[in-house]
C-alpha cells in the first residue's frame, strides 16, 4: 500500500540494572495499546522498546552481582524481552545498547554533531572539564541551585536520587547556544509535547537559560568510545537516546525504513525523562541535521504508598505477580483506565477489584454473555440482519451511539493519548447498550411471539457489541478476540475500516457463548 501512514512508536529503553516492574509495565502497555489502535487505523507501524545498558549505574549493578558488564546486561536484558509475552506486547523490535549498530550509530550522531556549527557559529562540541554535581541513579547532572540537603545532610537531586561531586576532562555539547533554536521549535510545533502542562513546563525550562552540557566521561569505561577522543566514553543519555535511530538503521538514513519510520517518530516517556527527550534530544538532533521528533508525551507515575515505584525504595510491584493474580486483560484494562493518562495516580487492590467485578463483568461482560446467550435461545444462534427501514426511532437512535463512537474514541487516543477518557467514551455506550437490553425486553418479545422485533433488537445488539469489541481490542486484544469468535466475525474484518463498513453478516450461525469476563473473587481468608 503505496500510500499507507506509518507511525514509528517508542518506549524509553529500560536500564538494565533492574527486573521489570510496574512502572514499566505500565509504559509499554500504554505504547502497546497506542501501536494497536493505529494499527487497526490503517497505518504502518513500527513499535520499538528495548534496553539501555552502558553507564556508571549499570556498571556498578554488574560489579555488585560479580559479573562482567556484559554478562550481566546479557541476562537482565532478557527479563525485558520476556515483557512481549507476559503482557502481550505486539513491538515490533527490540534493540539492546550493547549491540554493534548501535554503537555505529551512536559514534556516527556524535561526528554529525561535531561536523556541525552551533547556531551562533561556534563548535557544537568542545573539551573541558566537568566540575559538579552527578546523580548516578538518574545518570544526570545536576546545578548546586537544583538540590536539596536532606535530614541525613546528604546532597539530594529533586528525584531524591544521591548526588557526588564530579571532576573530569569531559566534552561539552554547546547546548546554550541552541535556546532560540528549542523555543522556536516548541513554538511552531504546538503538539511536539503533550500533555499541555509539561509543554509549558519545558517551555519555561528553557526560557530560563541553558548550560552546555558535559556529554562524556572519563572516570569509567563502560559505554560506548568517543571518536577519536581515547579515554572518553559517550555520556549514557546521548548514548540512549540514538537508540531510536539506531532501529531504524542511522546512520544510512536513505534506507527505507528510516525514511518510512523517522519523519514520524512518536517518543513516549515517564515525566522524570521528559527533559532529555524534549530539550537535549531535539537539540541533539539539530545539530546532527537530522529531523527532530513528531511528538513526545509524557505519562506521570504510578505511585505506591504514595512514592514512585523504584527498586531504592523498596516499594516495587512486579508485573507477573499482578497478571498472575487479577489476569493480562483485568490488569492492561485496569492500568489505562484507573488512571488519567498524564497524570500521577494509585494502584490499589480494592479499585482493581473494582474495576473488574464493575467494568468488566457487570457492564461489558454481562452485555456480551446476556445478548449472545439470548441469540442462542431465541433464535438458534443465527442473527438476521433486519432492513434498515425496519428500525424504531429508539433504535436507529441507539445504534448511532456506536456508530459515531470511532470518531469521539480516536481524537482521544491518536491525538490526546487520553486512554481513559477513551474507555470512559466506550464504556458510556456499554451502559447505554444495557439500558437499551433492560428497555426492550427480548425476553418479552420472545413471549410476545414477536420475532420480527426480537430479531432485530439481537441484531442491533450484537452489532453493537461488535463495534465494542473492536474499539477495544487496542486495550484487551485476547478478550476482545473471544467476543469477536463468538459473534463470527471474520479475521479480516477486525480493524476500524471494518468497524464502520461491514456489520455482522446474516445467517451464520454463532458458536456457543463462553463468559470472557469472569468476576474477581476474593480467596478465603487463610484461618
Ligand atoms: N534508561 C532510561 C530511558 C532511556 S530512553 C532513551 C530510563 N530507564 S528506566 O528503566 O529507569 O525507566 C523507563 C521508563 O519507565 C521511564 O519512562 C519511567 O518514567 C518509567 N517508569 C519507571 N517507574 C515508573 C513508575 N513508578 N510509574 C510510571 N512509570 C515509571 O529512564
């Protein structure tokens, strides 16, 4: 398909120092179900995620385990890789650091940019030396102006992460002097960062002044060589960072996959790292001559006892343990809808409960097991697709509610990356739909002996359904493609181009139904 829209989608690349938790389950989810839904819109898509493997923090988690560098990165890397099948993740690749075209990549960014002028005509790279403060849980450099001291009479960066004083010969990336040029992209690409209040924030960041930033290191060996520069390794962010090339075969930036996939790349983020990827990045990428990022958006954290989860503070929840309790679906359903995508928010088991016996059982379960159950009843399992001059006012009226429903779901997900409002959005017409079940009464038409009426609310419903299960697949893909088997409907007519122009077929003749959304219930209390 010559004229097909790709879109090229990120995950941050997860240090390697630490087994995945939620935190960043809960990025790839979100990633996940953004990639499906455009997928199922049409567009070419290439996810990618993978792992960030060189730096001090990671150097020194191999040095504790007793373990070589790579060794260590080899296993840990593959916790993550596993996350594709714990959590169903549909990526497309998955790219390690470690790995030889990276680091040609990686060394082929820096020569761009040292190749290059600053906007003010100066080198864009320059040696010095570094005198300051670093954080090597975060692997960021921080001002004297930007930390706290704690009760303990430590340092602390604002992420709480330890800070120790620093001196090196380092080079430095003239980043002062691309201010106007980040301003002025920021301004005339309204949408590159969302949501609107960390755009604003970033804004003003860099309203406030720029330092150049110290971009390599000389006081360990664990990243990748500097060109020409012998005992400088890359600072692991610009490192990082060129990942998102790397996978598309930077530096041949003819090939066809970087210039399918880059003029349409999609960063998405946890708000901590939004400043690399919205201030270094993009002026990375500028002075290197290369197109900068279609959008980044940045999701806030999932907190535990009210901290954000991390392996410091003990408070981690791990994926395997939540999927092995509530299930993949409850847990990809409960994570994009419980919290307002953007924004901080609690996990809890009472709400995940909640959500499960409510959303999922009650409203959406329920609508599917009572709808296909009648069809099985009262009519052998064979929908009837009725005239469309057939309808009552209440139902036309009914059916255009999932009818528009693409349209009011979309903006929502491709534009605001909102996927609770999104789900909010289905699951009013959910409701509606079993208002819609408890007003007409099957069960009194089947009575009545009205079958040509009867007929036609099943149908109506179970089209309804259909429109449900498709809309939802982005979010539930092995739930969703149960409901879709029991409604018969054919693997090729599962995408939205589907969703609006082929309504469930007359005469097949359905499977029995089978419950897709089972209650949560509690396990006895041990006595
Ligand atoms: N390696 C860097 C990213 C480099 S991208 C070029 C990194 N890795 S990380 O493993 O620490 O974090 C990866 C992602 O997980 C980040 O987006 C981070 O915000 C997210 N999360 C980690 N803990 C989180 C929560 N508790 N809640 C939500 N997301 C959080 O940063």
């Amino acid at each position: 398909m010559p004229d097909q829209p790709s879109f090229y989608l990120t995950t941050p690349i997860y240090y390697v120092n630490d087994r995945p938790h939620i935190g960043h389950a809960y990025t790839s989810l979100a990633c996940d179900v953004l990639a499906r839904f455009m997928r199922l819109d049409g567009y070419n898509v290439m996810f990618l995620t993978g792992t960030d493997e060189h730096g001090q923090k990671v150097e020194k988690s191999a040095q504790a385990a007793g373990e070589q560098p790579l060794a260590f990165c080899d296993r840990m890397s593959g916790n993550f890789r596993e996350l594709r099948e714990l959590l169903n993740l549909s990526n497309d690749a998955f790219i390690r650091t470690t790995e030889p075209r990276h680091y040609r990549a990686s060394q082929a960014i820096w020569r761009a940019i040292a190749a290059g002028k600053s906007p003010r005509g100066r080198e864009n790279i320059y040696l010095g030396k570094y005198a300051g403060w670093y954080a090597v849980r975060d692997e960021a450099f921080y001002a004297e102006s930007e930390l706290a001291t704690g009760e303990d009479g430590k340092k602390r960066a604002p992420s709480g992460a330890e800070v120790e004083w620093v001196e090196e010969p380092s080079y430095f990336f003239r980043l002062s002097d691309w201010q106007d040029r980040l301003l002025a992209l920021y301004r005339d690409n309204p949408d590159l960062i969302g949501p609107a209040t960390r755009r604003n924030e970033v804004v003003r960041f860099v309203e406030g002044g720029l330092d150049d930033l110290s971009i390599s290191r000389t006081t360990f060996s664990w990243g990748v060589p500097v060109p020409d520069a012998p005992g400088h390794i890359m600072y692991v962010w610009l490192d990082a960072l060129t990942n998102y090339l790397t996978a598309v075969g930077y530096p041949d930036t003819e090939n066809p996959e970087f210039t399918t996939f880059w003029p349409h790349v999609f960063h998405m983020v946890g708000k901590d790292i939004l400043r690399f990827h919205a201030v270094y990045w993009p002026a990375f990428l500028m002075a290197a001559g290369v197109t900068v990022p279609k959008r980044i958006f940045a999701h806030g954290w999932l907190l535990n006892k009210g901290e954000k989860m991390s392996k410091s503070l003990g408070n981690v929840i791990r994926p395997k343990e939540l999927i092995g309790q509530y299930g993949l679906d409850p847990v990809r359903y409960y994570l994009m809808r419980e919290v307002p995508f953007g924004a901080d928010g609690y996990i809890s088991h009472e709400t995940m409960v909640g959500r499960i016996n409510g959303d999922l059982a009650n409203d959406l379960g329920n609508l599917a097991q009572r709808v296909l159950s009648m069809v099985q009843r009262y009519s052998d399992g064979v929908l009837a697709r009725p005239a469309p001059d057939a309808l009552q006012v209440a139902d036309s009226e009914f059916d255009a509610l999932s009818a528009g429903l693409l349209d009011r779901v979309r903006p929502l997900v491709a534009g605001d990356q909102a996927f609770n409002r999104a789900l909010e959005e289905i699951w009013k017409v959910v409701a509606q739909a079993n208002q819609y079940v408890d007003a007409q009464a099957p069960w009194a038409l089947k009575k009545a002996n009205d079958t040509g009426r009867l007929e036609l609310v099943l149908y109506v419903l179970a089209e309804t359904i259909r429109r449900l299960a498709i809309l939802v697949l982005p979010f539930m893909p092995d739930s969703c493609t149960r409901l879709l088997d029991q409604l018969g409907v054919p693997q090729e007519a599962r995408d939205f181009k589907a969703l609006v122009s082929q309504p469930l077929a007359s005469g097949a003749k359905l499977p029995k139904p089978a419950g897709v959304f089972p209650r949560y219930v509690e396990a006895e209390a041990a006595s």
